[in-house]
C-alpha cells in the first residue's frame, strides 16, 4: 500500500511539473521576452496587418502573394490581408480610406505630391530612420523617388523607365531602325501611316497614358531644370514655358498625322485596349511605363518572345533635354501612421521589396524593383535596368509629382490636347494660373 502511495505522489509531482512548465510557455514567449515580443521586438500575439496595391495581373500579383507567404511563413502569428486594386479605382478608394480614417496598415504610391499630401497631413509613419538602417539594400534613384522634404517614406517594389515599346516583326518587315532623334522616329511614324499600321497605340480614357508623351516631350524640349523651375517657382520658369507649349503643339501635330488610334480618348487601358492593338499586330509602337513588359508577359507570351523590342524616347534636334534624362517612376510601399503595429508593419514592407521578391519580380512578372544584386537572364529586363541604371535624371510622372489640384488639371488639359478641344497656349496657361494659385507666384 506504501507503495502505491509513493508511486502515485510522483505522478502528481510529474504532472504538476508539466503543467507548470506549459504554462510557462505560455506566459514567456519561446525565444522571446517576457513582454510578448520576440528577439525582433516583433509582437507573438496573433495580429494581422492590411496591404493595399495595384499589382492586379496574375503575374505581378503571384510575384507579391510569394513574399507574402514567405512572411507569414516566418512570422505565422501575422495574417496578411492583401488588396489588389486597379490603378485608377486606387487613387480614390485610398483618398476615400484616408478621409474617413479607415486606411490600410500599408499602402502603395507614386511618390511626388501626391504622397507629399498625405505626409503633411501626418497620415504617413516616419520610417526614415528604419530604412536608413537597409538603405545599401536599394538603388539609391530607386528610393529618391519616396523622399519627401529630406525623408524617405518607403521602400519600392517597382521602378523602371517609361521607353517607346514596338514590334520588332514590323520594324524588320519595312527595314526600320530604332530612332534616335525625334526626326527619325517621326520618319518611322509616316513609313508605317503609309503600310496601314497605326503608328502609336494609345488608351486614354484615364488621361494619364497620353500625358506620358507630354512629359517626354517637354522633357526633351526643355530639359529637367524647366519642370522643376516652373515647379518650385524659381528663375522666373512658369508652366507657359516654351517646352510645355511646344509639347502640346507636337502632339497636336501627330494627332492630325494620324499616328494615333480614332477615338483614342475613349480606349481605356486599364482594360486592355491600347495593348490589344499593339499585340495584335494593328499598332506598331506604344509609349507606356515599365508595367508593360509585365502585362506583356502575362497577356501576351508569344509576343513578348517573339515581337517585344523598346528603345528610350529620342532626343529632340535642338532640345535641352538629354538621352540620358528620362521619364520614370515606380511603386513604394508606406506605412500609415494610424498602424497599431509600426515594427510588424516595416518588416512587412521589408520583405515585400527584399531580394528574394525582386528576383520573382524579374522571373515572373519580368519587372524591375528597387532592390540590387538581383540575377537577370532576360535580354529585354536587362535592357530595362540598364536605361535606368544609366540615367543622370528620372522625371517622375506630373500627375504623381504635383499636388492633387494641379495633378488633375495637367491630365485634364493633355487629354484635351489629345482630342483637339484646347490650344497648346491655353493649356499652358491654365496650368500657370493653377500653380499661383496652389504653389504661389513665381520668383
């Protein structure tokens, strides 16, 4: 009996240890510190933290989802809620979200004004410090196109150029070579006007895609100092500086030309149409952002191994501006301000723009994001990074550049240039009564 007393004290005693010892593990985080984080500082609890962005095609979005496993792989107490939304509808649901204080943990932007206006409404966390910390991680033009007044406020996910794409079966067909001034390109555009091609595929229902021949030409007549000049309103340069008026009149020109689609001013791009045409063989060249080479990609695969070629926008006989500043911008991930978890949320954006996803950006979507020491096989990507690896200046776009009002106004008054409803001269001098009245007059 004596011994089945003792026996059974020590199984008590066994199982008190057990359970004291799971409730330890309860108590203290494994690995951890007392206060529920782990050797990071990063919470235990479960939490989950909300992404907004635009990487809507399949492959630009599976290249995202990766690296959102592989975080909540390593973090597996973090839900990642993840959004993708179309570039346009974007802008105003996040504008929407921000006004009403129902804004997600993270967010993508443009950078320019249009971030600007949400870092001085204090709706963006300061993580200029924190990204100092990897910033070598990063080309350093990649995250200069997130800095507002001296501060970084995120990390890019996508960064490229804004080249002239065309079809390299065309061009071989009619003996075409890729132009280096505008003269030449315009020689093309007329060759191919003559064999029934539409020389430049354009959608512009949104406005913004043919402010993106605005801007290389301006950038070309008046070189980088005039934007920013007119911009910052100093040396006396206004938005009527001859190289807006010169855009606008050059585009204008080609429109009566016929170089553009009928009726482009009510092709939507989000849904595909200018590229249908490009990659059916209608239009011979597009002028669109780095997103292309990724749409092309998912859309279209036989194009894009068989047709796809790209140039940099040529250089203009007498112009200002050089070959080696160009058009561009790119996608960063910020952080609001009203996030209850800042520490979860950077390294979140950490690892939604660290090397292992800027290699599935390149592998899979064929896009280039702003991280370094990434392999690239393909001759087109490589061919991508080098025009921005070798520019001196990027023009990031007018519309994520200037604030909200102006932003607007600018798509407004190209699209109205585009459909012959307004002047060169009262475009531009719309746009320089707007600037006194929202950035001052100028000095």
């Amino acid at each position: 009996m004596k011994r089945i007393f003792a026996i059974l004290i020590s199984i008590i005693l066994i199982l008190g240890t057990v359970v004291s010892c799971a409730r330890a593990d309860r108590e203290t985080p494994q690995d951890g510190t007392k206060d529920g984080t782990d050797d990071t500082g990063l919470t235990k609890e479960d939490i989950s933290l909300s992404v907004w962005h635009i990487a809507t095609d399949a492959k630009r979005r599976e290249a995202v989802q990766r690296a959102i496993k592989r975080f909540e792989d390593r973090y597996p107490n973090i839900d990642v809620v993840e959004t993708a939304v179309e570039n346009d509808p974007y802008k105003t649901k996040l504008s929407t979200a921000m006004a009403a204080n129902q804004e997600p943990d993270i967010f993508i932007s443009w950078g320019g004004g249009w971030l600007k206006e949400f870092v001085d409404e204090g709706k963006v966390l300061d993580i200029d410090a924190k990204i100092n910390e990897i910033k070598d991680e990063y080309y350093e033009s990649a995250l200069s196109l997130f800095e507002i007044n001296g501060k970084k406020y995120g990390l890019p996910y996508s960064v490229g150029p804004t080249p002239v794409y065309y079809n390299r079966q065309i061009y071989e067909k009619l003996n075409l070579k890729v132009p280096e001034t505008l003269s030449e390109f315009e020689s093309n555009c007329d060759i191919l006007k003559e064999n029934g091609y539409i020389p430049l595929a354009l959608a512009n229902a949104s406005q913004w895609p043919g402010a993106l021949t605005f801007i290389h030409l301006s950038l070309k007549y008046g070189g980088a100092d005039t934007f920013l000049n007119a911009f910052n309103r100093t040396n006396g340069v206004t938005f009527e500086d001859e190289s807006f008026i010169k855009a606008g009149r050059k585009i204008q020109e080609w429109v009566k030309k016929g170089y553009y689609p009928d009726g482009a001013n009510a092709i939507n791009y989000d849904t595909g149409g200018s590229r249908m045409l490009f990659y059916s063989g209608q239009a011979a060249m597009i002028i669109q952002t780095n997103g292309l080479v990724a749409n092309c990609r998912s859309e279209a695969p036989e194009f894009y191994e068989n047709n796809l070629g790209l140039f940099p926008f040529p250089v203009i006989e007498g112009g200002k501006g050089t070959a080696k500043e160009i058009l561009g911008g790119g996608n960063a991930y910020s952080i609001a301000a009203s996030t209850k978890y800042p520490k979860e949320a950077f390294e979140l954006i950490h690892r939604l723009t660290d090397k292992e996803y800027g290699q599935d950006a390149i592998d899979i979507a064929s896009t280039v994001s702003g991280v370094k020491d990434v392999n690239i096989k393909d001759p087109l990507i490589q061919q991508v990074r080098d025009i921005l690896l070798n520019a001196t200046y990027i023009q990031n776009y007018y519309d994520q550049f200037l604030p909200g009002e102006l932003a607007n106004l600018h798509k407004q008054t190209t699209y109205d240039l585009f459909g012959l409803t307004t002047t060169p001269e009262k475009a531009a001098a719309d746009m320089e009564a707007k600037a006194r009245e929202i950035l001052g007059p100028p000095k």
